[in-house]
C-alpha cells in the first residue's frame, strides 16, 4: 500500500471513490493534519463541522460518527481512531491573518493557502475555506467554555481511518503553526502521510 | 428609539455604521436569534464563529469579546448580555436539509433561506451561509464534548448589545426551528426585535 506524503508546511488532495478507507497517519506524532473534504461532483458540497455536529452532538467525533456536508449528506464515517480520540472541530483553518496576528510580519505557510494549491495540483478550486476537520489538534475546553490551543496527545504513528460516503476529493494541509504549541512545544512542523485503499 | 420586528420564523437584516450600537431583544423570551454580520463595503468578509473562538478563546462569547471576521478583524464587540450569557457559536444554521432529516417532507421555513431573504430585501446576496452567532440558543456540553438541544434560559426582554466595529450589514433570523425545544418546550417560535442606536 502506497503511503502519500503530506510534506512539512504544505498540502495535499486526492480522489476517493465511496466506499474507500483514507488512513491518515500522524508519522512523527505531533503533527497537526487540517482535514477537508468535497463532493467529487459537486465541490460546493463540502464536509461541515457546525452541520456535522448538529446530527453526532459532540464536539469531537467519535468513532461511528458520519461527517456530514453542508447538505446534511454523509461524506466521510470515522471508522477508526489509535490517536486517543483528540481532534478538533471548533478552530478556522490558519491563514495569512492568523500570523499577522501572531506578530508575523513576513509570509508564513498556512492551512488556507495549503487547501488552494493542495486542490489547485488536481485543477480544483475550493469554493470557500470550510472550518476543517483539525486531525490530532488538541483544543480542550472547560466547564465554563474556555479552550486553549495544547499539544497533541498522539504518537508516532498514529492514525484515524475515515471511509469515503460518497465519491469526493480530500484535501491535507501538514498545518505549519510554529507559533503556538499545537504541533508539539518544540515548534517544528513535520510531514505526514495517507494511504487510499 | 424604533424597535425593529424580526419577524416570527422570517429573517430581516439592517445597515450599520460603525461606532452605532446594536441591541438584540428576545422580547418573548424563548426565541433563538441567527445572527450574521457581512462588511457594508464587501460581502465577502463576514462574521466567523471559527475564527472568532480561535482568538477570543471561548464556546460562548463573554461581554468584552470582539467576533472576528474571516480575516480576523473585528466586526463587532459584545458589550452586554442580560440573557444569562448563553448563546451558541457550534450549531450551523437550519437550512431545508435539516428539516428533512428531522422527518418533514413539505417545506419548513428556516434559518439559511431567512439569511437570504433578509438581505435579498436590502439587495444583498450572501456569498456563503457563515455558521452563524446563535443568540439565546442553548446548547449545553458535558467534559466529554457531548451536545444537546436544549431551551433557553433568557427571559422576556432580556437582551444582548453589539458595537459595530466597522460598516456592515446585519442580518437576524428568529429561528423557525418547532421539532427540537431550542425555542421553548411549547415550539412555538415567536418574533424578536432588535435596535440600531
């Protein structure tokens, strides 16, 4: 089985035939996978966190959970989970704004742009930057709703299996934060991989 | 000062200038207010809950908290909330999906074609359907990230004031939403009102 790269800092999309699994590897372990996915036929059909959430009811999915689209269709199921069950559902994808934020006065790589030419390689356009699917990005939140931006709690290796509900196009972008310590507190972005089969 | 009806189930959206003051009324008391802000001078750029939650650091907005837009500039601030300071920003808009996976087989009104009505009357078209500032709707999680649907706990009049922090254009729908208890454990949604000062 062919293992594909997502490179340090940078994105990558692919085709999936419904009914195929993406197994999307955490490699070196604290690397932060900003995850989308569109209708293959349809790309302003799109995987949904906030519809999502409205049909599973929890802020994180759980293994058995169908992802939904912005049309309330299962796209991708989460078939399976050795990262200990930490994703994120509730944080936009990083962008240029972020690190201008952040104190960047140069570019920085970010999720947003990664989505662009991630899908750009395939001759794709994203019709908006949906709120991803935050792969092995650990934002917990209290009782009183206050969330910070942690490490990840996965290790090298590490996985989610997603199966594909429909023909679509996946999209990774190997989210290149530095800033803060959601790729691990040694600030260093790394690569990771996906196999289709 | 005019109070301004959002209708019962319909949507309604209004001019803003920076600076003018926008006080949201749940006048009946149990009735959740969509709410979305667009900048006067491009639609593009709206209200962001994703973005907003990664600066502001909360589920919930808290008095002093600006909501950012999609390029993380702040487009209104929250400077009062008598309504007990529960609000959603997880839950994506109703739309005609969702009445249809909650059983309805004829039209339902709802809150994405209540966006658009609201800014179609104003000449408007939103560029997508941003997951919107739920006012008054009450969705509870647990530490395990579990969610549910549940009534308010505002009261008659009690209300939410928003400074606008640049030109835009807001827009309101008093959620049509009757199957779930979210307005009320009667289902009967009702109007709400809003003011510009």
């Amino acid at each position: 089985m062919t293992q594909i790269t997502i490179p340090a800092r940078r994105g990558k999309a692919a085709f999936v035939a419904a009914g195929q699994v993406v197994t999307v590897i955490n490699t070196h372990g604290e690397q932060v996978v900003d995850t989308w996915a569109f209708n293959r036929h349809d790309m302003a059909e799109f995987m949904s966190m906030e519809h999502s959430r409205a049909t599973h009811h929890h802020l994180i999915p759980h293994v058995g959970d169908a992802l939904l689209t912005n049309k309330r269709r299962p796209i991708l199921t989460l078939i399976e989970d050795t990262a200990g069950g930490v994703h994120d559902t509730v944080m936009a994808a990083c962008d240029r704004y972020r690190y201008e934020e952040l104190g960047c006065t140069e570019y920085h790589d970010n999720c947003t742009d990664n989505l662009a030419e991630g899908l750009a390689a395939l001759g794709l356009t994203p019709p908006e930057t949906p709120s991803p699917l935050n792969l092995f990005m650990n934002i917990p939140w209290t009782a009183e709703g206050e969330l910070s931006f942690d490490p990840p709690v996965s290790t090298p290796g590490s996985y989610v299996r997603l199966r594909a509900e429909m023909d679509l196009v996946i999209a990774f972008s190997a989210c290149p934060q530095d800033i803060l310590p959601i790729n691990g507190t040694a600030g260093k972005p790394t690569e990771a991989h996906f196999t289709i089969t």
